[in-house]
C-alpha cells in the first residue's frame, strides 16, 4: 500500500478515534519497525489539527527476545512520563498486559494499538455499525454471573463471572484512560480465579496463538478451579505443551479472558498457518461467532496474574450462553440486537 493510501485509511480512524483540533497525539515506534505507520499516522493527525509527535524507541537487542508484557519502555520512566500527557497514544510497538501501559491508561491517556499489516488495516476499518453492536454485547456479558461454553467436539466448561469487568474492542477508541486494538470486534470478560471448571476440546481447524498454527488433532484441556489440570492430543497438543513449560511458571496454566467475536469482516479462512507479516493474528481472535479463551495473565482485567506466558484460541462452532440464555449457537451469533451480516 502506497503512503497516500495508508494515510487515507489512518485519517478515517483518528476520525473514529475523535481525534480534535489541538489534541496531542504520539506515535510510538520501536528501532525500524512499523517507521511507515508513524509517517501515515503523523500526516492524518495534522490534517486533523492534533498536535502530532513521534516516539522511536531504540530496537531491543538481538538476544532480549519477546515476551508477553515486557517492554522497552521499562528502563525509560521520562518517556512513560511524556506518555502520560498526550491525549492518545498509537502503540506501533505492542504495550498490553504491561505496567507501562496500565499506568498511561490511568492517568488519562486513551490508547489504540496498529501492530497488523496496512492491507488487514485497510480491510477491517473501525465502523458505527460494529461500535454499536460491540456495546450492546459488552452490556450483555457485564450483566451475566455465569458463562457456559459447548461444542459438538465435547467442550463443556462454566465459567462464574462475579469478579473482573467486561472489555469491548471495536478498533477505535475515543474514551480517555481506554484501550483499544485495530483492527477487532469482540468482548470479553475473565472467570473468577477459582470459577472456571469443565472440558474444552480444541477441534481440527481452530487457531491456537502465538504459535499461528491451525490445529488437525483435537486439543482436550482438562480445567479444575481456574487451572489447567491437563492437555492431551496429538501433535498440537506436544507443542502446547512445551510451549508452557519453557516459562517454568505455574502461573501459565492459570485461565485468562473468555469470550466472542463480532467482526463480520474478519475471516477464519484468511488466516494462513504461520504467515503474520508483521502482525500478531487479529483477524482469526475477531471473526464473527467465534468464542476464544485464553491461558495465563488476566492483569489486563485487573487481575493478579502476571505470567508472560500467554494463549489465544479462537474455535469455531461452539455454543455459548450466559445465565442459560443462547448467545452464540453452533458459531453463529442468535441474540437479535447484535447480529450483524456476514457478507
């Protein structure tokens, strides 16, 4: 995508983002990544009237590695400090689950994260349409005391939902002290730490993330009191397996966030196993009518923990209600007032 282009489809999100004449917005990069957002980003702004600036964070070093909630802002208080003083940050770089992050949230600051490739951000453009019924969602399972998942593969699990608070991404943000992630559509909530007991069979064709990997044997978790007490399966389930060893954290087997995808834009089949140029695998977390849970922190919703062990696994074809009532039924979302076209 040529500059014009990219900055055409930044401009419509800083407009979605309620970007005003003389808000100061950042921009932070981290060594060569993603130069070509903040240059996009940078023009949009101003033609906004937003007071633009351009944070570039030195590369992390070649033996530093990526874990989840470890950033390179850690060693620079001054630079969360001038963080905390912007209206809106654009996180090019990837700051959840970080105290950094949270820390600029809580003193105002509103944050919308662009790690995708420009033609998935292009393609899945923040709309009214996919705010509104994100909401109504959010409405739904903020009120909800228990979540119930099934799947003709044999999933069955419960969920109490008495402690953390609901989170809606629609990929837009103009809250102040909010976050945000373009592209998206989905909501979520997390478990009571003890509250999640049951079975959740991951089948052939769902997602497990960060391994961007599609699964073909079946991965059977065995959960007890908001722990992983088992995984058991063919190959994918090896790699699961070892994946969360390599952190030595107990921690990691612990039940994180939990809910559905609302994005009719997004699709399951666009996903291609092990190809993210750039990315970190929006688009399979946001695709209408799945349900995704994860392992390991939930300091994201306020929680305790804090493991850098961390996974997303949106599946397909799965029920879900909350206090029994129908929510998502065999994939396909069934409550009225947030069904959306798929075209």
């Amino acid at each position: 995508m040529d500059h014009a282009g990219f900055t055409e489809i930044c401009l419509h999100q800083l407009k979605m983002s309620g970007v005003r004449d003389g808000e100061r917005l950042v921009v932070l990069t981290q060594g060569n990544d993603r130069l070509s957002y903040a240059d996009a980003f940078m023009a949009a702004g101003q033609r906004l009237g937003a007071r633009m600036y351009h944070m570039r964070l030195p590369a992390p070093l070649p033996t530093a590695g990526w874990n989840v909630g470890v950033t390179g802002l850690a060693a620079m208080p001054d630079a969360v400090e001038a963080l905390k003083n912007c209206d809106m940050l654009i996180d090019c770089v990837f700051l959840l689950f970080s105290p950094e992050q949270f820390a600029i949230q809580a003193a105002g600051t509103r944050i919308l994260t662009a790690v995708e490739p420009p033609e998935l951000l292009a393609r899945m453009q923040p709309y009214p349409e996919l705010r509104e019924k994100v909401e109504i969602a959010a409405g739904l399972l903020d009120a909800a005391k228990v979540m119930r998942i099934t799947s003709p593969h044999g999933t069955d699990v419960t969920y109490k939902l008495n402690t953390y608070d609901t989170i809606a991404e629609y990929a837009c943000n103009d809250t102040p002290g909010r976050w945000d992630h373009w592209p998206s559509g989905f909501v979520f909530t997390g478990g009571d730490d003890d509250g999640v007991d049951g079975q959740i069979v991951v089948a052939t064709g769902d997602i497990l993330l960060p391994q961007n990997i599609m699964v073909r044997d079946p991965i059977t978790y065995t959960i007890e009191r908001g722990w992983v007490t088992d995984i058991r399966g063919g190959l994918e389930a090896e790699i699961v397996k070892a994946y969360m060893e390599s952190f030595n954290d107990k921690r990691g087997y612990g039940m994180s966030h939990v809910g559905w995808g609302m994005n009719p834009q997004a699709r399951w089949h666009n996903f291609v196993p092990g190809e993210f140029p750039g990315g970190m695998g929006m688009e399979p977390r946001s695709f209408y009518g799945n349900v995704m849970f994860s392992t390991g922190p939930n300091n994201e919703l306020g929680g305790p923990n804090t493991t850098a062990c961390h996974l997303d696994i949106p599946m397909r074809n799965c029920s879900l209600l909350l206090d029994d009532e129908a929510i998502v039924i065999d994939g396909d979302v069934v409550v009225k007032d947030i069904q959306m076209s798929r075209n």
